[in-house]
C-alpha cells in the first residue's frame, strides 16, 4: 500500500471575488522508502498542496478528491484525528522555519511539550532522544537548553528539523526547506534528510522546491505543477533528462549550469507571465507561454499520457487527450 | 583595459551600541580593482560583507578606512555636489528586493522623474516619455502595460526591469547589481541576467554582479571574487577560480553547488559550529573550519597572493 | 500620490464615510446644539437683571421632552427639556451639547500636542541616530514607565486652578511618548529601504529626501495616529474629570458623569442623566475607530480591495 494517494484533490481559496483554484485536481502517489519531490515556481500551487494536507483553515475550502494516508482520507478526518497523527505519523517542515519555533521556550521544552500532547509521559526518555537527534545534526546537547534566538539561521534550520522529526513521523514533508539558506547550509540539510531516511526515523519524503537542481540530488520521483495541475511526473533521471513536457523542457534549460557561460551561450528563461487561477482557461494553462501551442491547446485540456515507464505528462503534443 | 574601479584596503567596522558594545568587521581590509566593461560578480554567503562592499562603493556607506577611487578620483573624500553631478552620473545599482525598491506611495514612472529631473531638466514631458517608452522597451516590457501603475500591480520580475531600464537611462560606467534576480523565480532569472549581459555588450557598461548564487556568478561574470567573513579568500578570472578552485573554501562552496552535471555522494558536511566570535579572530576567518588548517592559519591573516596569472589566492598552502 | 488623489480614495472608502459622517454629526451637534436651546453651559436657565445675569434652576428630575416653565422678568417663558434636567434642575440637553463642545476642544488640542511632540522626537531620534538617539528615547522610555493617569492625577491635584486649556496641555505633555516610538521606528526602517538608496542615487538632496520619500510615509500614519490621540485625549479628559479633577469651572461629558454617579442617577430612576454623556462618548470613539480602519486601507495601497 502506497503511503500517500492523491486522486484529483482540488482545493480553493474563497475569495470576495470568486473562487482562486489553487490546485486544481491532482492526483500522485508517494511510495514508502521514496523521496517524492514536488517543483514548480510560485503560484503553481505546490505550497497549497502540502499545507492543505496537514491543515486546512478558511479561506482554504476542499472542493473535491480524497487524500488517502495509509488508507485514511487527511481531507475528511476529524479533528481529534488529524491532531493525532500530527507529528508522529505526518509532519511538516514549514518555509520558514526558522521562524517557527516557539521563541519564548527552550529547545527541550519545546519538545517536551510536543511529545506530552501525544501521549508520552517519559520526560528522560524524551530528553535522550533528542539528546540523539542533536547529535545526529551535530548541534551539541547545549543546544536543547538554548532558546531558538541564540542560534544562528543554519542552526535553528537543524533544531527545527529534529523536533519536526523527533516522534519518527511516517511521512516528512519539507516544504521549501533550503530557500532561505545559504549554499553551503542547504547542503548539511539536504544530506541530514537524506541520512533521516537511512536511519529510519522517517519512511518517506515529500520535498517541495522550486529549485529542480536540489531535486535531481535527493528525490526519487519528480512531480512538476503549474498553475495548479500536473504537468509531468515521473522518475528523477527520466524527468531531468528526458523531459517531455514543454514547460519542464524551457525551466531546465532556464536553469543555469556550471559550464555554461553567457558569453559563449545564451540561456533563455521562459517569457510571459502565469494566467490568473481565478478565471482559469478552458484548456491547457500553460499555452500562453508556450512556444508550441497549436490550436487544440486554449480550447481542450491536456490529459496525462505516459511517456516512459512510470513517467506521465499532459500535453497534446503527446498525442491522445480527450475531446 | 582601463581600470574603472580600485577598491584598496576598504574596511568597514560596525558597532552595536554606544556604551560598551561588540564590533564587527563587516569588511576587513578588501583590496580589488574593476576595468571597463568587466563583469565581476562577488559572491560569498550571508555574513560575507558582499552587500556592504556594495554599499560602501554606492557611498551609501562610509568606511571605517580605506580608498575608493573611480576614474582616479577620491570617492570617500567627494562632497555632495560632486556626488550627484559627477559620481552618481557614472555609477547606479539595482537592488535586491523589487519590491522596497519603489516608494509605495507613487507609481513606478516617478523612479524615472528623479532621474530627469536630477539629470536631463531641460527635457520637456514629451521627450522624456519617449525616452521612458524606449528604455521600457529596451528591457522587454510593454509600456501600455507598465506606466501609470503602482509597484504592488506588477511582479517582480517587471519591477526588476524597470529598475534596469532607469539605470540605462544614464548610461551608467559601472552598475552594481546587488542579488538582483534572487527574489525572482527561475524561468525569469535568466532573462533579467541576460539583459545585464547586454548593458555590457551594448554600451560597455562594467558589472559589479554581488550574488550568493555560484551559478549565475559563472554564467554571467569575467571575474569572480570569492569573500568569507569580510575577507577576500579567492578571486581571479572566472573559469580559472571555478575550474581549479585553491582555497578550501571555494572548494567546499563548489561542492554544495547542486549542479546538474555533477552527482552528489553522500557523505555527511561538516556544518558551521555555534557562533563563536570569529570577527575578532587574527588569523585566517576560514581557519576554525577548515580541514586542512594548521597553527599558523589561526595565527597570521593569510594575504592575497598570484598564484597563476589571473588567479589570486590567500591561504597559507600557497606560501 | 497628491492630496487630491488620496481624498478622492479616501471617500470611495466604506469606513472612512460610516467613520468621518458620524464624527461630522457629533461636531455638528457641538456646534450648533448648543444654539437651540437657551439653557446655558451649565444646563441653567440665564435670566438678566441690569448688569447682572442670574442662572436659574428649573424644575428638577424631569423625564426628557418635558414641558416646563421659567418665571423671569418678562414674564412666563415656556421651555421644553429635550433631554430633560438632573437632580438640580439642570437642562441635559444644554450640558450635553455645551459638553461635547469641551471635549473636542480638548480632542483636538491635547491630540495636536500629542501628536506633533511625537512626531518631531520620534523622527529626529530615527534620523540622526547616534548620542540624540540615545538620550531622546531615555526620556520616551521613563516617561512610557510611569503612570499616565497617575501623573495626570499628580499634576492636576496640585493646580491651583484648571481649566479646559490647563487640562489640554497636561494630558497633551503626558501622551506623546508612544506615537515617539512608533514614529521612531518607522523613519528607523524607512532610512534604510531601497528606495531611499534609490532617490539618493538619483542625485535627490538629503531634504528632498526626508520631505519627498520618508515624511510621506510617515505623514500616512501620523494621521492615523493623530485620530488615536484624538480619541484617547477625550478619554482621558473624562477620566480626569470623573474623578473630580477636571476643569473647576464649566462643563463637560466627564463631569456629567461624575455628577451623575454621585447623585444616584442611576439608581433614582433618572437614566437621562447618566446614559447620553456615556453614548455620546462610545458613538464618538467608535466613529474614530472607523475612521482610523478606513485610512489604513486608503494609505497602504495593498490592503485595498481593489
């Protein structure tokens, strides 16, 4: 059994002037043991995606699709429910997480107060535990009696992560994890996922980026979005480098690689702005920026195609599509 | 090539607060020098003293010592008059955040009235929108679109352009592009980077490219000026410092650069360790994590020395 | 953005109108109430004799709307107590209206003080920065330690006399030190935004750039703040005066409200005597606070509906 399944999930934002479809039915799956990395620029709706799974509060409405983790459906559990299995069975680094300890507590009791709400009631056995952790992300144990202030940015990074992993959550998502961070910390958190997964303390990953580069280093499956649908999804190695869908194609070769200099070759960006998702074209969203839009694309909406093994994207250059 | 810009001994120390504080040297004793129609991008990490090295050569900033000198003159020593007439005329930037960029309260066509009015007053409405239109279009915008509205209408990515198109309006001899395109997204980047690119190509405009991006540094620049901690620890001919990386420091910047032509083998980095205070360390500002350092490095401030034409260095394995 | 301009937004604005008409009635009736009734400030009726003008009582305790007669020299007057008259036979009505013409009075001096004194200390700490810095938000932090109303009590216990004016400049003195801050605090974030930078590198003057890119800025939300101490000097007035330590002579909603609770209004049956100074009070605040809600939205542009 899959750990997460996605079926044509749709989630709005109401607003007084209408509905903003942010994500606009999609479906995927993430597999115990994978890293599942979802990509795209902002406004795509990747970030809505995630949060919506975790929490969902007003003006954020689920219009339809289930999401089932580990068989239960997150958009119809109830309250106490989904409480539960915050943190120890799915938990969330948010952006910005820097910010999103609680400053006027220490490090353990921050912790101390999270694995309480949960059942546990050993408060040694809690402190070793993260004793551990700190280890695992070299801080050293000063560090749990510190408050989040006293750290440095790299380091409250780290501290995050482990109260956000210390109850061996099934599923981590790490939304947009490494953006505010410097080259150099943003590998020490890439490797310290990677060495989370080894350990077993989580099972599987979804990592939300809009940085395809940091992808192809940690994730096993790609999802690519735009404007709130799926525009391809598939292995790593097949997306990155045989991209089948226009939009994946024009953002790696927007993507600006050591070896390439302006001088010698030029690399375009994608020109054109993203439509606006309250009224969302009938057919392909990403026709006004594409160089290869004939005329099915305004009017027909592209459907998913399988292009490799396990590899699907939608786009009527493709072939098939509905009527 | 002519030297534009000499940047010698350039320090600057800020202290927190009046009675009794700390210092910190943002920039300690930077020496470099730009030509005509170079591009040199700056890069270094949060902490590395780029921005302020900006600033200080914007005048924004005065430093605590040091020289600044622009066509042979002495910037640090100009009074105001000077500036705007004579420096100000020479030298622009574009700045990071698109956004703080425009006085909210006004439309975006009010960044390009300071410049005439500073600048061209004898031109009348009708040449100076024409003037607007052209610069708009010369950054791949449309005007119809663009003028008369307000800085939270447009996207980052157009505000950043317009910023462009009213340095062009001047004809600058040198701009300095702080991190422009790091608040913007991936498919645009590129696009704005290009259109720097073509400034120089263009009017022979040199390029003072401050970023924390490797990538784009290699892509766009000549040189490359590797900073850590207000230090210059690597600087040289881009290929070179990229291609045959000296100081450990490079080479562990190159290594967290997630490249699409290189793999990545796990391994485990050694992180930063909690912040000592490394500002007021004699030695090399590298030296508490560094690898291969030895007594020596936290001693004596290794100097910037030649160590193959057009690569300079300063660690002490190259003594 | 030109005045013009922001006026035009600002009457488009559903908040700012509810705000700005309500205040507009409240300083309508201050003005003109007092007008249409010959009761004086202090809610008598002035009867002259010669040189002299003699304040006359009416008939105590009367329900609003009530009829009643004054015998004077020329005769029987007849008079109607719109709101009718308190335990000593005072006109409500008259010392309702002559009393919101004091507490505005009070609003706009002790808000203006207020306002301008912050204003000035904030900015000039926020620009200059350094040793002025310093020193300025010393005095800002003791004077936000103590007590306003102890102070206000303090000070105006040991007046030999108060009045409107007296009253005014004290509450006026003691209410700058947060819009101080505040003020302080923006020209402290706005010195450094780019677009400063931006005007500098457009060759703008230091003085150009204070009054063209960072006092329109602040300017925004001095006015926001100035209706806050509007607001809170009116309270404040009232508070002082309830306690007994308002103006010695004259009348206004703070003292209506004393008298009212010291004479059992409340209990005795006469709510027309301790319920109009209240709401008066609570429609005014009210209407600044819509005010106040409207402008923000007309100023930062990003909160607009648009």
């Amino acid at each position: 059994m899959a750990m997460l399944t996605v079926e044509d999930l749709k989630i709005y934002y109401s607003t007084p002037i209408g509905h903003v479809k942010a994500v606009d039915g999609v479906s995927f799956e993430v597999k115990k043991g994978e890293v599942f990395g979802i990509a795209g620029e902002s406004g795509c709706g990747k970030s809505t995606l995630v949060h919506s799974l975790i929490l969902r509060k007003p003006p954020m409405i689920h219009i339809g699709g289930k999401a089932l983790f580990k068989g239960r459906d997150l958009m119809t559990m109830d309250l106490k429910e989904s409480k539960k299995i915050r943190y120890t069975e799915l938990s969330i680094i948010p952006q910005y997480a820097m910010n999103a300890l609680n400053p006027t507590k220490k490090i353990r009791d921050i912790v101390w107060d999270l694995a309480r709400e949960h059942g546990y009631n050993n408060r040694k056995e809690i402190e070793n535990i993260l004793r551990e952790r700190l280890e695992m992300v070299k801080l050293s144990s000063k560090v749990a009696n510190m408050y989040p202030v006293e750290l440095s940015g790299g380091m409250r990074q780290r501290a995050t992560m482990v109260v956000s992993t210390l109850l061996n959550p099934d599923l981590l998502i790490a939304d947009e994890v490494t953006s505010a961070l410097d080259v150099t910390t943003q590998r020490v958190v890439i490797e310290l996922l990677h060495h989370f997964m080894e350990e077993g303390i989580v099972k599987s990953i979804i990592f939300v980026t809009h940085d395809l580069a940091l992808l192809d280093k940690i994730a096993d499956r790609i999802m690519i979005m735009y404007a709130g649908k799926v525009v391809e999804i598939g292995p790593t190695e097949e997306v990155i480098n045989e991209p089948a869908h226009p939009y994946t194609q024009l953002l790696l070769s927007a993507l600006p690689r050591l070896g390439i200099q302006y001088k010698k070759q030029k690399l375009r960006g994608i020109p054109g702005y993203p439509i606006s998702l309250l009224n969302p074209p009938k057919g392909c969203r990403f026709y006004t920026r594409c160089p290869h839009a004939f005329e099915k694309c305004p009017h027909v909406e592209p459907e998913l195609i399988e292009v490799g093994r396990d590899h699907y994207a939608s786009c009527h250059l493709l072939g098939g599509g509905n009527q | 090539m002519k030297e534009l810009l000499k940047v010698e001994h350039l320090t600057k120390i800020f202290t927190s607060g009046l009675i009794g504080g700390f210092e910190i040297r943002a920039v300690d004793d930077v020496s470099f020098s730009i030509r005509e129609g170079e591009i040199v991008s700056l890069v270094g990490e949060s902490g590395s003293g780029k921005t302020t090295v900006g600033k200080l050569i914007l005048r924004l900033l005065m430093p605590t010592s040091g020289k600044l000198l622009f066509e042979g003159r002495d910037v640090i020593k100009m009074k105001k008059k000077e500036l705007k007439q004579y420096y100000y005329r020479r030298v622009q930037a574009v700045f990071q955040d698109p956004f703080a960029s425009f006085n909210p309260l006004h439309t975006i066509d009010k960044v390009f009235d300071f410049v005439f009015d500073s600048y061209f007053p004898e031109l009348d409405k009708n040449e100076r929108d024409e003037m607007i239109d052209k610069a708009l279009l010369q950054v791949g915008l449309n005007p119809d679109q663009i003028r008369g509205k307000f800085p939270h209408q447009l996207s980052g990515g157009q505000l950043q352009r317009i910023l462009i198109a009213r340095a062009l309006l001047l004809k600058p001899k040198l701009l300095i592009a702080d991190e422009i395109v790091s608040m913007l997204d991936a498919s645009t980047r590129i696009d704005v980077l290009n259109l720097v690119g073509d400034f120089r190509d263009k009017y022979g405009t040199s390029v003072l490219f401050v970023t924390h991006d490797l990538a784009l540094g290699y892509y766009i620049s000549d040189t490359t000026i590797i900073m850590y901690r207000g230090t210059i620890v690597e600087m040289g001919n881009t290929e070179k410092v990229f291609h045959n990386p000296l100081h450990p420091y490079t080479q562990m910047l190159l290594e967290s650069v997630p490249d699409l032509n290189v793999k990545w083998e796990f391994k485990g980095i050694e992180p930063e360790k909690e912040e000592e205070s490394v500002y007021s360390i004699h030695g090399c500002r590298y030296a508490p994590r560094c690898h291969r350092a030895t007594e020596k490095c936290f001693r004596v401030r290794p100097e910037l020395r030649e160590v193959e034409k057009h690569h300079w260095v300063a660690c002490h394995l190259y003594e | 953005m030109s005045m013009r301009e922001t006026f035009r937004i600002a009457l488009k604005n559903p908040k700012f109108k509810i705000g700005i008409t309500i205040v507009f009635i409240m300083a309508l009736i201050a003005l003109v109430g007092p007008l249409l009734t010959p009761f004086d400030n202090m809610g008598y009726y002035p009867i002259k004799f010669g040189n002299t003008t003699f304040s006359k009582p009416t008939t105590p305790s009367l329900p609003p709307m009530s009829k009643d007669v004054v015998y004077g020299p020329e005769g029987i007057v007849n008079v109607t107590h719109y709101l009718g008259t308190d335990s000593f036979g005072r006109d409500i009505y008259a010392q309702l209206t002559y009393g919101m013409r004091s507490s505005f009075l009070v609003g706009i001096t002790a808000g203006g003080l207020a306002t301008i004194l912050g204003l000035l200390i904030g900015f000039i700490a926020g620009y200059k920065g350094g040793w002025t810095d310093e020193i300025l938000m010393m005095i800002t932090n003791i004077m936000l330690v103590i007590p306003t109303m102890a102070l206000l009590i303090i000070i105006a216990a040991y007046l030999p006399y108060r009045g409107v004016a007296i009253e005014s400049i004290i509450i006026g003195l003691t209410a700058w030190p947060w819009t101080a801050r505040a003020v302080r605090a923006q020209t402290l974030s706005l010195k450094n935004r780019e677009f400063v930078h931006l005007a500098r590198l457009s060759g703008l003057s230091d003085f150009k750039i204070i009054f063209t890119q960072i006092m329109p800025n602040i300017i925004s939300y001095v006015f926001m703040v100035f209706i806050l101490q509007f607001g809170g000097a009116i309270l404040a007035a009232v508070g002082l005066d309830f306690i007994g330590l308002g103006p010695t002579k004259g009348m206004s909603l703070g003292i209506m409200l004393q008298q009212a609770v010291l004479w059992n209004a409340i209990t005795l049956g006469y709510w027309w005597w301790a319920i109009p100074p209240g709401l008066v009070i609570a429609i005014l605040i009210t209407g600044l606070y819509f005010i106040n809600t409207g402008l923000d939205e007309v100023f930062n542009p990003r909160l607009r509906r648009e």
